[in-house]
C-alpha cells in the first residue's frame, strides 16, 4: 500500500480515474487490522491504486475532506468522492462499485 505523505500529493493522487485510500490516525489501533483487510482486498483488483493517509501527515485534508473518525475508506474518480465508508466499513458496497466499474 502506498502512503501519502501530504495534501497537494493527495490532490494529484485522486484525479486518477478511480482510485482508494484509507485515512488513519498512526495512534488508531482498529486502523492497522482494516488496512491489512483492504489490501487483501484489493489484490482481486489490482488494477485499482489504493493508498493510506494519515492525518498526522496532512492535516489539512482531514478539514477539507471532513474526515473526523478513523479509520475512513473513501474512493475517488476524476477528484470526486464517489464512495466513504467510516469506522465500519462495507465492503461489499465496495466490491459492488468495483464491479460496476470495471463492467464498462
């Protein structure tokens, strides 16, 4: 997975067609078992970028995305939220929306 290290890295990140992160907190300890879930996860679609980051890193994007509970799962497309799933994530709606996708 790979980490994001600031708020104008995140921007150029999600203008990507269709990408995924988590956002967390390093002192968040529900945040390093889901991370590893996700990744699973995301290994039947690996054509999907996924990324992890954390608020302590950028601070802004926590106010500017109003990500205030961690651990976050949001999917972007062309720098549109399409998808947030907080605390307990679904990740069925998200295989859901994968699936739609990648059908086009």
């Amino acid at each position: 997975m790979n980490i994001i290290k600031n708020y104008e890295e995140f921007q150029e990140i999600i203008k990507q067609e269709l990408v995924i992160l988590i956002a967390k907190t390093k002192a968040c300890v529900v945040c390093k078992p889901l991370s590893e879930k996700l990744e699973s996860f995301m290994k039947e679609y690996d054509k999907i970028p996924y990324y992890e980051i954390f608020l302590e890193d950028a601070e802004v994007f926590s106010g500017q995305h109003l990500v205030f509970t961690v651990p976050t799962v949001l999917v972007f497309s062309n720098s549109n939220e399409i998808l947030r799933e907080s605390r307990f994530i679904n990740f069925d709606k998200i295989k859901r929306l994968f699936d739609l996708y990648l059908e086009k």
